[in-house]
C-alpha cells in the first residue's frame, strides 16, 4: 500500500520521479544497453543509429577505440585490439585452449590472465570496464541523467570468478550493480511478460563464446529455473574457426602472421554470416605474403563442417531434460537467444530436437538486454507492483572437504538461489583446537576430483575429545550467485568466513566435463568413498584403542592385550587394500576385541567418580 507523500512547501517531493535504470548484455561479439520508457523496453542506440556495439577494444598510445572504430583495426593491429574479451573473464592462461594460435601477447599472472598491449598490460576486467564505459555513456546521453543502477547479465555458467569479474569490471566503469541476471532468465523475462506466457519453456542460448540451455516455469510473475546445463567455452567463435580451418586447407598456407589470422577469422565470420541467408559465399582475401585466396563455401559445407558443434549444444540439453524431469513433449515453447541462434543449422536442429519450431519473433541479439532492462526498472522501484519473482539456480554442487578427502555436499546442484544453509561438522582428535575448512564445487564423491573454490581456517576451537565440538558451517549464495562461507564453534562463538573468488574460472568445458564425469564414474566413487569413510573410521578406532591402552593397560591380561594388538594389526593390513567390506569387518574384529576392555574402564570411571561420596548424594 502506497501512502501520502508529504512535503514542506515550495519542495517537491516529485512522487513520479522516474529512476534511471538500464539492463546490459556484455556480450562476447556484441553488447547493448536497454532501458524502460513509456512501459516499453527498448535498446538503446548510440549516435549513428547503432544498437549493437561490437564487444572490441582497441589500446594506443594516447587513446582507446571500443565498438566500430576497434573492429576495423582488428586486422592491423590484432596485438592492441582485444576481441572476445568475455572468454577470458575470471580465467588463468591454462584455460585458454587457444592462446598459442591466438594474435595476444599473454601475461600468466596470478589471479586472472593478462594481455600486454602498447598502453601497457591490461586485465580482462579492465578491458571489459572500456565497453561497460561506452554503453554507460549511450545511455546517459539518451536518458539525459546519471544512471542509478545497471542488471548485468552473464551466462548462467558463469562461475563464481567470472561473475565476480562481471562486478569489478562494471564497478571501474562507475556503474552501481543492481544485480548480475543470467542471460536465459532475462530472456523468459522478455518473452514471458510480452507474450503473457505461462507454462514450461526451454531457452536455448548460444552466443559469441558461451552456450546455456535452461529449462523455465513461467507462471504468474514467477520465473522459475527448474534446471540448467551448458557449455562455458562453446560458441560462435567456434563456428568461425572452423570456417578459418576450411580456409587454411583451400589455400594450403604456410604459418601465419598475427595480422594475417586475424584477416582471416574476420573473413571467417562474415562467411558465417552470410550464409545465414545465402546458400553459398564467395570468400577472397589476399595476405601479406602475397598468398590469395579465392573459394566459395556453400551452406551444406558450412553445416556438415559445424555439425558436431550444434550437436555438442545437444547433450548438455537432453542432461537439462532429465534433471527436470521432463520429456521434450512437456515443453511449451524454445526460445531462441544469441545472434548465433540465426544459423539455420541450430534452428533447425532445435527444432528437431524439441519437435516445434522455436520463438524467434523477438531479435535473439537484443532479448537478453530488454530481459535485463525490464528487471532494472522493478528493481530501481520504478514498477513495485510488477515486482516479479526470479528464481534462478546454481549449476553445480558445493560444499565441504571432510575426513579421508571426501566431499560432503551442502548445498545440491539446481538449487534455487538466493539460498542458505548450515549442516553441522566436528573435530577428528582429541584436543583440536583448529579446523581447516576446504570448499568445493561439483559432482565427484572425492574431493580431488572436485574443483577447489577456497580454504580457511577455524581458530580458537576449545580443547575437546574427539567429536564433541559443534562447528556450524553456513553456505550462502545470492541472488547475483557469488558464494560466502562462514564456519561458528556453537559452545564459544568464535568465527570465521570467507567471501568466494576463486583465482580464476573453471577451465574451458569444465563444467560439462564434471558432470560428465559425475555420471560416468559414480560407481566408482561410491566405491571409493565407501573406502574412504572405512579409513578415516579406522584410524579413529586405532588411535582410540592405543590411547585407553597407554592409560589403563593395567587392566588387561597379557593374553588380552596380544589378542587386541592382533586385531590392530590386522585391521592395519586390510586397511593397505583396497576391499571397503574387509576393513569394516577389520573394524568389527576389533570392536568385539575391545568390549570387555571397554566395559572395565566405564566400571573403573563410575568407581573413581563416586570414591569418597556418600550414597544418598547418589540417590
């Protein structure tokens, strides 16, 4: 309910005021920026009509050309001018699967790979800081104010480094972060508000550098991301390096120069593009060692050489299906997003796959940017009563490292953010007064197969037996996806946590490779995790059992005492194997060993304990 604004007079309280918000797609090829005017998302255009502002940044001595200018010298001065600069956000070298062939200068540096240019060495983040820059600017000139916030989209297998990347990036740019929006999230926005849709939809969304497939219930407002998948190193990059490879072999080139791949991946992607409406394309170009190059690639070339790539989108899609539990016939409607979704091979397997024709009656260039706008308007309180309810997920497990280098699972995969949760961990010896905390991400059941996010310590745990700590962890996730992990000792209150940023990202297709591999393998790791816990509750009961005898051997016979060093041992041997089933029945050897010797020691206890009372302080 909304009250009666008052003011003192001659002060207006300008109760209407509309707040500058816009959405923004940080695209790998392109990026845009949109805003809300009259109740309409538009994008915005800058002053030569242009919506689309290529994603290329250029460095010189003196100045930095971003858009237009920078593509044009992308072919002359491929070292300065920095394309498909998203791929590398929150990523080391050792991601970088094609930074040999690749025209940039890379500097391994830690935390996040740089690239030395003539202004100086620039990081990813700085560099996508120049687009975010110019798309802030468009859009203050056109709205005619300063802006008080932007929704950021990015991949929704955007990693908690990349996202964090996305942040800084808009933070040196001088925009206020409302919230960083998966990209097939602001899609259903677009979609689900314009067409009053209702029901389950699939987003396909393929863009320059990366491929995420969701699977969305649209229903009254709410927005509901019932599973994702996708491919963080898949896109129309690859398409044109194909196309590139193709053009290599027609004109049997010796190896070339920075500025000649280059000219030649930008004759790759207008190819591409061409043939989006054409059935052949005429490709020449002529190198700087005076090769030519003359051929003519047809559309059925072009499909046959990319067809594994639309069938890699594929998997990822079918896994997504299952994880919702869903059969392709329980899907509504696909809604097609990124300028790569114009490519009539990927219509047309989508549309195969789903078995309807896929919506394509919004720009998939500008849906994720109108998406974005339209989320910014509601969170700038411009339209508090369509303040609709996104319920995105995380797309991978994450959780702790415990005993024996297991992984315990605290928050599953698909689960909706923002979401909290605490599970309850001790201490493995007597006397522990730290506790290393090891979070991780992913499907395996052994923490080394897991990918490590960040490690601190617990200090100040009171001196305890084994066990008899209590050290909450709390795993929190917001709504932009970033992580916080904090460990509490429940008796002392004492403290720790960390903010998750991670180093840099997942490694190209990681993401795809750990769920694979969680499928592939979980026997296995059932297997060894099995063998895993047999350890570490092995080592327990050894340790135990040595400690009461060092403190009341006095109470066994010799027979006895040989009789538990034999199960020790025997247990020691079984636990050099591999069989989990021997090493427990190892364990209950020697439990059966030491129940006599356990039960004298609890007679002992209760006797020293009551030395010296009366019995009616007993009763």
């Amino acid at each position: 309910m909304a009250l009666l604004q008052i003011s003192e007079p001659g002060m207006s309280t300008a109760p209407h005021q509309h707040r500058l918000a816009v959405g923004i797609d940080l695209g790998t090829t392109n990026s845009l920026v949109a805003t809300v005017r009259s109740g309409l998302a538009v994008v915005l255009d800058d002053a030569e009509g242009h919506s689309l502002l290529p994603s290329v940044v250029r460095y010189q001595a003196d100045r930095v050309d971003v858009g237009y200018a920078a593509k044009r010298a992308q072919n002359v001065d491929p070292h300065n001018t920095i394309v498909s600069v998203k791929r590398f956000m929150g990523r080391g070298l050792a991601d970088i699967q094609d930074a040999a062939s690749s025209p940039y200068r890379f500097v391994d540096a830690p935390g996040m790979v740089q690239i030395k240019t003539v202004a100086g060495t620039k990081s990813p983040v700085e560099v996508s800081a120049e687009i975010l820059k110019v798309l802030r600017a468009r859009a203050e000139a056109s709205l005619g104010g300063e802006l008080v916030g932007a929704v950021i989209t990015v991949p929704a297998y955007f990693d908690d480094a990349q996202r964090q990347a996305t942040k800084d990036a808009a933070q040196l740019a001088g925009l206020n972060v409302l919230r960083l929006l998966n990209e097939p999230t602001a899609a259903a926005i677009a979609y689900g508000l314009d067409n009053a849709s209702e029901g389950v939809y699939a987003v396909y969304d393929l863009g320059g550098g990366t491929f995420d497939i969701s699977i969305l219930k649209l229903s009254k407002g709410v927005f509901e991301v019932l599973a994702t998948n996708g491919d963080s190193a898949l896109g129309g990059d690859d398409f044109d390096q194909r196309v590139f490879c193709w053009m290599v072999e027609q004109g049997r080139f010796q190896p070339l120069s920075a500025n000649d791949t280059r000219l030649l991946l930008t004759k790759a992607r207008d190819a591409k593009e061409t043939l989006t409406e054409h059935l052949d394309v005429r490709i020449t170009a002529v190198l700087s060692t005076g090769e030519m190059l003359d051929a003519t690639l047809t559309q059925a070339d072009f499909n046959a050489m990319t067809a594994s790539l639309v069938n890699k989108t594929l998997a990822p899609t079918r896994k997504a299906l299952r994880d919702a539990g869903l059969s392709v016939e329980e899907i509504k409607g696909v809604v097609m997003v990124g300028g790569s979704t114009r490519m009539p091979c990927v219509r047309h397997a989508v549309a195969d796959f789903f078995k309807q024709t896929p919506l394509t009656n919004l720009d998939p260039d500008k849906v994720v940017a109108l998406g974005a706008a339209m989320q910014a308007d509601v969170l700038a309180g411009n339209r508090v009563d369509d303040d609709w309810l996104l319920l995105d997920v995380i797309p991978l497990s994450l959780g702790l490292e415990t005993m024996g280098g297991l992984t315990e699972k605290v928050i599953p995969r698909n689960t909706t953010i923002p979401t909290a949760r605490a599970q309850d961990f001790t201490t493995f010896k007597d006397g522990q007064t730290a506790m290393s905390v090891h979070v991780l991400q992913g499907e395996r059941e052994l923490a080394v197969d897991c990918r490590s996010l960040a490690r601190f310590e617990l200090r100040g745990i009171p001196p305890m037996v084994a066990g008899a700590a209590r050290i909450r962890v709390t795993f929190q996730v917001d709504a932009d996806g970033l992580l916080s992990v904090s460990a509490r000792e429940q008796s002392t209150g004492i403290e720790a946590a960390v903010q998750v940023k991670p180093s840099y990202g997942l490694a190209d297709e990681e993401i795809t490779r750990m769920l694979k591999d969680a499928f592939t393998h979980a026997k296995d790791d059932m297997r060894a995790r099995a063998l895993n816990e047999q350890l570490v509750d092995a080592q327990g009961l050894i340790a135990a059992t040595r400690a009461a005898m060092a403190e009341d051997g006095a109470l066994l016979s010799e027979a006895e005492t040989a009789m538990i060093e034999a199960a020790i041992t025997d247990l020691e041997k079984r636990m050099a194997g591999s069989d989990h089933s021997a090493i427990k029945r190892g364990i209950e050897a020697l439990n059966a060993a030491t129940t006599e010797f356990a039960q004298r020691r609890m007679d002992q206890n209760v006797r020293r304990a009551m030395a010296g009372q009366k019995l009616e302080t007993f009763g």
